[in-house]
C-alpha cells in the first residue's frame, strides 16, 4: 500500500451528518458528504503528531460526560439522545490558531454502529502516537508560585494539569520555596534519579528558567578546575511554561507568552538546541545566562524595581521611566572576542534551532578569532543570548541573535541625548532592526567579552578578580578588579547587571558563550525566512559595529 493511499476509510457521523473520514499513516482527513458527494470545501486535514490522545466513549453516557467532551469540541457534538445505540472515537488534537502563534486543545467526536470500526481506529492512532519517540512521558515540574503576578500555581492547575491527564503523562510537582532552591535541588539528585525524567519543566519566568539550567549544568561541573572547568551538555531537555514577570525564553521560543501554548510544545515533543552563557572569574563560574544580561538602563530598573515590589509587574514601568529621567550614563571598556569574517557577514533572523544555516553551522574553530576593546561611556550594554521577543518588542531586543550560533549579540548603547535614546527605545519596541541603524548603537557577534568599569576608589580585596583580557598589561590586574564601593551608594559610577530578571552586583564581568548545552521545547518557532530572503537580495556591504552602515532596509525618520 502506497502512502498516498489510506490505511482505513469509513463513514462515520459527526454531528449527526455523515463524513467520509480517512486515515493514512502521518495524517486523518474528513469532510461531509451531502447527496453522496464529498464536499471537499469544508476538507479537514489533521497531522497525526498533532493528536494529543484517542479513546473510546459510549454515547449514551452521564451528562458528565458530555459536558466534558462539548468543553473543547471544534465541532457541535450531537445529543446523546440522537445516538443512544453508537460509540463514539474521541480524537483530542492540537491546533494553530488563524494569524496567531497560539495552540489550543480542540476535540472531536465521530460515531459509528459497528464498535470493531472504532477499536481499529483507536489501536491503529495509538500505536502511531506512541511511536513519537520525542514525546516525553514523564515530567519533572518546578513551580514559581511567587514570580510575576504570583499566578503561576494556578497557571499549572488551571492549563498545564488537564492536558497532562488527557494524555496519560506522569508528572512529579515541586513549588520552590526560596531563590535557587531549584538549583540546589537539581545539584543534589543522582544521576539515575534525574534520568527518570524525560523533560524538567520552569514554570515561571526566565529566573526560573536559569536556575533549571544551572542546575542541570552544575551537575557534571568539575570545581577544582577553576575557570578551565569545561562544561558538559544537560542530561535531559527542558521545557518552559511562561508564568513570570519576564517571558522573553518562552515568547522567542513559542512566538507567545501563552501558557497552554506551552504546554503544549512540551507535550507533542519536538527540541531545539540552545546556547548558554556563563559569567566566569578565576575561581570558576558565578552564574549562567540563558537569555539576556543587560547593564545600564535595564540594570537600574531591576535594581530600582526591587523596592516597588508591591506594585506587581507594573514596577517596571515606573522604575524604567524614572530612570529614564535620569539619563544616566556609565564610563567603562569593554574587550570581546570575535571571528575575522564576522567584519563581511550579513545579519539574518534566526529560523529555529533545527533548520536555521547559521545555528547548524559547526562552529568558527578552524576560522581565526581577534579581539577588539571598545572604551566610552554607555547607556546601556546587553548581552543577549536570543532575540528575546516580547508582545511589546515583537523582534526583540536582539533581533539577528541565533538560538545555537556559538556567539553572543552584544549590543552598545553609547552616551546620546533623551532625544535618542527615546528614540532607541522606540525602535525597540517596533521593527528592532531599526533601532540598530542609530550612529549610537555598536552591534557586534562575540565569543567572549570582558566589561570593565571605571573605577572610583581602590578595588575590594574581598572580591574575586576577573581574568585578565588581552589589553591588560601584566601588572595591571588591578583594574580589573569589581570596584569595593557599596553599588547602591554610588549608582553614577556603577550599574548593576540584569541577568535574566536577576541582579548581578558585581560590575566586571567575563562572559563566555557555549554552544548547544541544552535542549529545550519547541515546535513552531516563528518562521522569519521571508525576512532573510528580502535582505540577502540587498547587495549593500554589511558590517560589525556601526548597524548605521548595514545592508537591511532602516526607513528615515524621527522615530
């Protein structure tokens, strides 16, 4: 039998109407039939990995349910009454919804007389559903019940607990109870424990999620190594349910800060590969950044944020304006490590971690690297490790950052009027890729980067040195040295970091960027291909640093 031709073929009632259902082995289509005739305009085409579960449901049962099977139904499902001799196949699948990156449960319901048609049905879609060998079967949950709006338990009841029922996936449950209890609690499990679980879950925001992953790759960290301690990927994939104050892991990943979405992707299987950048010093790694980390601007709103806890999400908003008032700016130099062709190579929008031709690349090992140090004064510098999009910045902060490139978008905002960086900050929250087109803004590609502040007073001799970079004469490590002023009493001097939505108060930083440490749920990350097409036809020259001089379309314009 070829595989265009069905594997089974009948007639069954939806909706009191008859519909010529056909079921072949990656798909199940159905349409009406009116006087004997298919009418194909109302053709339904369904993927079988799409499908969440199947099963067998007599009509004829309590109104229970009924009302569970009407709750999602695509389709009216017909009254009891009309069927009282017929069973039922159940079919819960997943489905896009039109012009969104949404995905909803919906549930269909198709009668027959003969129950031997049913329970051939039903055998042949369950095998083929649990042929998906990408479909985890049992999950490991940590839930933040105090991140954003504190509804993240309620997310996980409400949206995430019936489709884990549905589909017949085994869970275990733990609600964090304080900062980086998921991190000690990933570190302290062994190894055959762990590896129980198909998939650890954050349920929460992009906090959460790093303290997942920093638990996972602290696991096989060899300490005694200090700073050469290399890193080993994570033994299991991870997953994120958005539930947090900052979503932006899940929104670039999922195209939306939906929770059901999420879960979704989680559920129907499917990975991509992720990068992960460490914040390192001599005596080893301090923390790890899967999204973003910013200093400046973005900085002094978390650290100001802290204290307007009480206002809920909407802190951000006021803390952002305030220090936008401000116009602070913060004097200091900055040495990163880059690949020589990234001068000549043309940005593009990341496709997804599995098709895209810049994240499949094998990496820039056998193409010479040269460092570059860049000294002023900045409103900002961030370093993001994915575009980090947001319903308020649909392209992200870091719009050609690549999921698994083995690089890190850093982003210069250098000392300009309110009036631009006003502008700046609109641009973000439109078409990004205009933002950088401003003559102060610097983008640049790197594998490593050293931030050094200036300094106001003599270093703390109880902080850690950072290792030394390229332009640091021998006996100069000093300066690289976190300054010892008290970063809450000198806010003009110092910034603080904002590292995935977690302040990092030591303002010299090294950071270093690993390729595909982890793995991570995804299934429809937003196709931007139409994107890259449009800007490759460009024969403009691109550059690294000044986006003034790139070769995408930036439309002139105050804003």
């Amino acid at each position: 039998m070829g595989n265009n031709e069905p594997v089974m073929q009948d007639v069954f009632e939806v909706s009191s109407q008859p519909y010529k259902v056909s079921l072949f082995h990656h798909q199940i289509t159905w349409c009406p039939q009116r006087r004997g005739c298919e009418d194909l305009s109302e053709l339904v085409n369904l993927k079988i990995h799409d499908v969440l579960s199947v099963e067998l449901l007599n009509c004829i049962n309590s109104d229970e349910n009924q009302n569970r099977t009407e709750a999602g139904c695509c389709v009216t499902v017909s009254s009891p009454n009309d069927n009282s001799a017929r069973e039922s196949l159940i079919i819960n699948f997943a489905q896009r919804k039109k012009n969104s990156n949404d995905w909803k449960p919906k549930q269909t319901r198709f009668s027959h007389s003969d129950s031997n048609v049913l329970n051939n049905w039903l055998s042949f879609i369950q095998s083929k559903i649990q042929g998906i060998k990408s479909r985890p079967k049992n999950l490991l949950f940590f839930v933040n019940p105090y991140g954003g709006k504190r509804k993240a338990s309620k997310i996980f009841e409400k949206q995430v607990r019936p489709l884990l029922i549905m589909c017949n996936v085994k869970s275990t449950v733990i609600n964090t109870k304080y900062r980086n209890h998921v991190t000690e609690f990933l570190t302290s499990m062994s190894k055959d424990k762990l590896c129980e679980y198909d998939v650890v879950v954050a349920v929460g925001g992009d906090g959460t999620m790093c303290e997942v992953v920093s638990g996972l790759l602290m696991r096989g960290l060899d300490i005694s190594q200090g700073d050469e301690a290399p890193l080993s990927p994570s033994p299991v994939p991870v997953a994120v349910i958005p539930a947090g104050s900052s979503n932006a892991l899940a929104y670039t990943l999922h195209g939306t800060g939906d929770a059901t979405t999420g879960a979704i992707h989680m559920i129907l299987g499917g990975s991509v590969p992720l990068d992960v950048a460490a914040i390192r010093n001599h005596s080893g790694i301090h923390r790890f950044i899967v999204g973003q980390m910013s200093y400046g601007h973005l900085g002094d709103t978390l650290h100001d944020s802290e204290k307007l806890r009480w206002m809920g999400p909407k802190r951000y908003d006021y803390a952002g304006f305030r220090k936008f008032l401000s116009h602070a700016t913060y004097q200091g130099s900055i040495d990163m490590k880059l690949s020589a062709d990234e001068f000549h190579k043309h940005p593009t929008v990341c496709d997804g971690g599995s098709g895209c031709k810049e994240c499949m690349a094998s990496g820039n090992a056998e193409k010479p690297s040269e460092w570059r140090r860049v000294e002023g004064k900045f409103l900002g510098i961030s370093g993001a490790n994915i575009s980090c999009r947001c319903a308020l910045s649909p392209m992200g902060m870091a719009p050609f950052a690549h999921l698994s490139d083995g690089f890190i978008d850093l982003t210069l905002v250098k000392k300009a009027s309110r009036v631009g960086h006003l502008r700046y900050l609109l641009r973000i929250a439109g078409d990004s890729r205009r933002a950088l087109a401003l003559p102060f803004v610097e983008r640049y590609r790197v594998e490593e980067f050293i931030f050094t502040p200036v300094q106001c007073c003599e270093p703390s001799s109880s902080q850690d040195s950072i290792i030394r970079g390229p332009f640091m004469e021998a006996g100069s490590s000093a300066s690289m040295v976190a300054c010892g002023c008290d970063v809450r009493k000198q806010e003009k001097l110092h910034s603080v970091w904002n590292c995935d939505g977690e302040l990092f108060l030591q303002p010299s930083v090294r950071v270093t960027v690993h390729k595909n440490l982890i793995r991570i749920m995804s299934r429809n990350l937003p196709d931007f291909s139409s994107i890259n097409q449009q800007e490759h036809s460009s024969s403009r020259p691109s550059t690294v640093g000044s986006a003034s001089q790139s070769n995408y379309d930036i439309r002139s314009g105050w804003m």
